[in-house]
C-alpha cells in the first residue's frame, strides 16, 4: 500500500505537534503546581515527582549546559534533514513515524533548555514557579531547566540484598518527550534497524522506488 508524500508529511506533523503538546502540557502543569522535589502518589509504583535537570534524557549530565542545548538545536535540524530524505526516498511510513517520535522528545526537551529559565521563576522545595514573573525568569535563553516528573518506582529492593539493599529499582525521573524518543528507539532496534542502515547510507538510496507502508 502506497501513500503520498503530501499525506505522510502531515501525519509525521501530527504525530509530532500531538506529542509535543502533551509533553508541554503535563510540564507546565507540574512546574506551576508543585514545588521541586514534590509530588502525588498515583498507583504506589508510580508517581507524579516533579525534579529538573540540566542534563540529557533521564537526568544524565556530561557536559555543560550550553553546550547539551546547542546539541539538540543542531540534533533536531539533522532529525529534519534525515526526514525529509526519508520522505523523499519513500521509505517505510511506520519507519518514518517512528524517526519522527524521536524529533518530536528532542523537540520537547530543546523547549525547556531554551525557553523555560526566561518563562518561569525559579522552582525550589518551598515554593512554586510562577510563569511570566514580575522579576524575570530564574536563568537566561538557552540556560532553562528540563522538567521531569514520571516516576515509576516499581519496588526496593530488600535491605539483605548485596549491593542493592535499600536501592530502587528503576529510579530515574523522566517526562513525555524522553518517553517518546526511548520508545522509538526500541521500536527502531527491533522493527526497523535495516531501514535506519539504508536511510544512512545514501548510495543505496532509490527516490525512484514506489514508497511502502
């Protein structure tokens, strides 16, 4: 079953300003209902835990802050670039979406870094941001926090355990967009590692080539 490029070209924006809608929704919600470090309980093994971090998906840091959101501006317009080529080339829809979830939790992501220090005061344990404060946002463009709050703390483990007595397990604080790209990833190693290989390598590229599903 073929599609058109016109059609796949909307949906791959759908599916992104749906995502991209969501993420931005549930963090603007927790940035100005919660104080950092707080939370409700849902389930028992998950949590709504509102944390920031200046690092990568999950909380990870590496290098400095600047430096992470420059990475993403320059990551999402490759994302773009490799896109529009998979359009262009006809590959697999599903492929093309799933590439397009994973722009979709850069994006995401790259909209904290940027917008959320000018945006927002400064979130601490005691008290809540406000949004568009009299005094200005807590950090310049480009230097804002990454708002995280999904958290899944299924059990601990028990106390006479070596090395991970008391530890929890899957402990990271995460959001939609990081959800987003982790899933897509998965997706991608297990359904479509030989479309990523032949979308990479452009001698084996066929415009031509009628597009599939």
């Amino acid at each position: 079953m073929s599609y058109s490029k016109k059609s796949i070209t909307l949906k791959v924006v759908l599916l992104i300003f749906v995502v991209l809608l969501i993420d931005q929704i549930s963090k603007i919600y927790v940035k100005t209902h919660f104080a950092l470090g707080h939370g409700v309980d849902i389930l028992g093994w998950f949590k709504i835990y509102f944390v920031e971090n200046n690092g990568m998906a999950f909380g990870i840091e590496f290098f400095g802050k600047l430096f992470l959101t420059l990475f993403r501006v320059v990551a999402v317009c490759i994302l773009v670039l490799f896109i529009y080529r998979l359009i262009k080339n006809g590959a697999r829809q599903g492929f093309v979406l799933t590439v397009s979830l994973v722009l979709a939790g850069a994006v995401g992501n790259i909209l904290d870094s940027v917008f959320y220090g000018i945006l927002f005061s400064e979130s601490t344990p005691y008290n809540i941001a406000q949004f568009l404060p009299e005094g200005g946002g807590y950090a310049p463009l480009f230097y804002g926090k990454v708002v995280d709050m999904l958290y899944f703390p299924l059990f601990t483990f028990p106390d006479w355990m070596p090395l991970l007595g008391g530890d929890v397990f899957f402990s990271p604080v995460f959001n939609i967009a990081d959800s987003a790209m982790t899933t897509a990833i998965f997706l991608i190693i297990i359904f479509f590692i030989k479309d990523l290989n032949k979308g990479l390598d452009r001698k084996n590229a066929e415009p031509d080539s009628p597009p599939n599903v």
